[in-house]
C-alpha cells in the first residue's frame, strides 16, 4: 500500500514538473506578443487552468482582444469572437434550427451551430447584449452545454468564456446580473502599461515585421493540466486561509466591524473558484502545493465582482477592493 501511494506520489511530481514548464513556455509566448500586461496574462493563464472563465475590464487600447486570440494560438485552442450589440439575439450565439428539403422531397430540420461552439470564447463588451441574449449564454458558461429546440448539444472540450466590458460607456448597456457575475471564476482590470512596456509598443506594433504568437500546448495538454490542477495537495493552513477570507466577506458575525460595510458577500462558489485559482497558480510557478501568498494575491479578482457595499459604505467612500484588503489582514 504505502509502495502505491508512493508511486502515485512520484506520478503526480514528474507530470507537475512536466506542465509547469509547457505553462512557463506557453506564458512566455504570450509575453511576446502582449507587453506590459504580465499580471493579466498570469491570472487568465490561472482562471484558464482552473477550467473557468474571465471578465476583463479595461478601457479601449489595452491589448484584451488581441489577448485572447494569442490564448487562442498559444494555447491550441479553437477560439472564436462574438460582438456584442443591443440587437444581438440568442440564436445568434447559439445557433438554430433550419428546415432542410432533400432531393426526394423530404424535410427535416437541421441545426447549424452558432459561434458559442468553440474552445475559447471572447465575448466582446458582454454587457452591451440584452439579459435575454446574455442568460442564453449563461446556461453554456455553467453547464458546457445548450439547449436549442429541446435538443441538447454538448460545447467542445475544454470551453471558456473571456469576456470584455468597457468601464467607461455606461449608456446603451445592460449591467450583468449577479448570478452571471458569479458564474466568472475571476474579474481582471487591464490596467495602462507602464512607460518602458508602452515604448517597446510602439517599436514592436509599428513596424515593417510583426511578432507573431506560438502554439505551445495543445487542448489536451491543456485538458490534462486542468486534470492535475485537482490532484494537487492543499494544506490545512492554506484551507483555513480560504474559508476565513471568503466568510469573512460576507455580512455577519465573522467579517467584524467590516460587516457594517457589506451588503452581500461571496457564495461557496467563490471558495471553490479560490481554492482552484491557488492550485492553478502554483503549477505556473512550478510548485506542488500553494501557499497562503497565492490566497492573498488571488483574492481580489475572485471575490470583488462578488461582493456589493452598502449606501453607508459608498458614502463613506470606501471601494471593495479597500475592504478585501482590510480583510486580507486577518490572514497576511
């Protein structure tokens, strides 16, 4: 038994040694074509190999579409882009059903698929589409499938979802629920580059010769990180780490004074996206386990889009992100 276990043991180091250096590789390639935007490349990189999905906030200009379609190339991944529009309508994402005549004479219906049938999905400025354009897509981002006509229709494998939203136009737009929210294992801010990465901009996009993006893995080597991703061990201190942060967060007795600040807080859902995100990140960094620092770094983008303040809170001016940092302290 223990001859097993050991074996097992040394099974999972060789294979975490393994894809922690396609990781590497793939994340460097995508640092070839993406300047400047290290910590966004690192946490899609995490959310991807947790098996979730992202909401990229940032203004126009910042690289996000470009971003996933280096994903796409780099990552092996069929990868597909949707516009979002006021008059977008679910058919257009999901596919329909149309009436086919054969030479016989006979007539059936045959569904031709939409563009939600792919590997990698950008849903560009998502919150531009209707709630009812924007539930059809929430049904495939949890349970990797659609239903069209009463006939289920299974999405490729590994699928997610990489949606855009521009901070800056609020009118024409329709705010994304907060059970779609919830359903984004993180939300990343694409922030300005600094200074030496917008110079190497200028030289690298302006000139005659373009970088191009690499493949480095394939989905199934990607499949089968996603699959070491859950094997990895997470010790009691890292588990406690998670729980007091996420409950902490929520109004109650356990977010103390800071409570008074908290509408409403994360769901266990957050624990499990946390709990994944910390793995996922270790193996980037070529560890077998993860500490309480990844708790700490990973716990804004997870847990900000899944939390609300009350009036209190904002008049007081007082931001999530002060009080997710003000709850890190317990734990740091």
């Amino acid at each position: 038994m223990a001859e097993s276990v050991e074996k097992l043991e040394d099974g999972i180091v060789r294979s975490a040694e393994q894809v922690s250096a396609q990781l590497r590789a793939a994340k460097d390639a995508i640092a070839s074509v993406i300047f400047g935007q290290d910590r966004v490349i690192e946490n899609t990189l995490v959310t991807i190999l947790s098996g979730g999905h992202a909401l990229l906030i940032g203004v126009p200009g910042l690289a996000k579409t470009k971003l996933v379609e280096t994903l796409g190339v780099t990552l092996g991944l069929d990868a597909k882009r949707i516009q979002f529009t006021p008059d977008l309508m679910p058919s257009d994402i999901l596919g329909a059903e149309v009436l086919d005549e054969s030479t016989a004479g006979k007539r059936a219906f045959r569904f031709i698929s939409g563009p939600v049938f792919a590997q990698l999905l950008m849903a560009d400025e998502i919150n531009r589409a209707s709630p009812r354009t924007q539930s059809a897509l929430l049904q495939a981002m949890q349970e990797q499938h659609i239903t069209v006509a009463g006939a289920r229709h299974d999405l490729p494998k590994p699928f997610h979802v990489l949606a855009t939203q521009n901070p800056l136009e609020q009118e024409g737009t329709y705010p994304l629920p907060e059970a779609q929210l919830d359903r984004f294992l993180m939300e990343i801010d694409v922030d300005y580059p600094d200074r030496d990465a917008e110079r190497r901009i200028l030289f690298e996009t302006t000139g005659a010769d373009e970088t191009l993006a690499k493949g480095s893995m394939s989905a199934d080597a990607l499949i089968t990180a996603q699959r070491l991703v859950r094997r990895l061990p997470v010790g009691d201190s890292v588990v406690e780490a998670i729980l007091s942060l996420v409950r902490s967060a929520r109004p109650g007795e356990e977010s103390g004074e800071t409570g008074k600040f908290i509408a409403w807080g994360p769901g266990p859902r957050a624990s499990q996206s946390l709990m994944l995100a910390v793995r996922a990140r270790a193996l980037i960094d070529g560890r077998l386990a993860p500490s309480i620092d990844d708790v700490l770094d990973l716990a804004e983008p997870v847990l900000k889009h899944r939390m609300a303040l009350t009036f209190q809170a904002r008049a007081e001016g007082r931001t999530i992100p002060d009080v997710i940092k003000q709850l890190k302290t317990r734990i740091g």
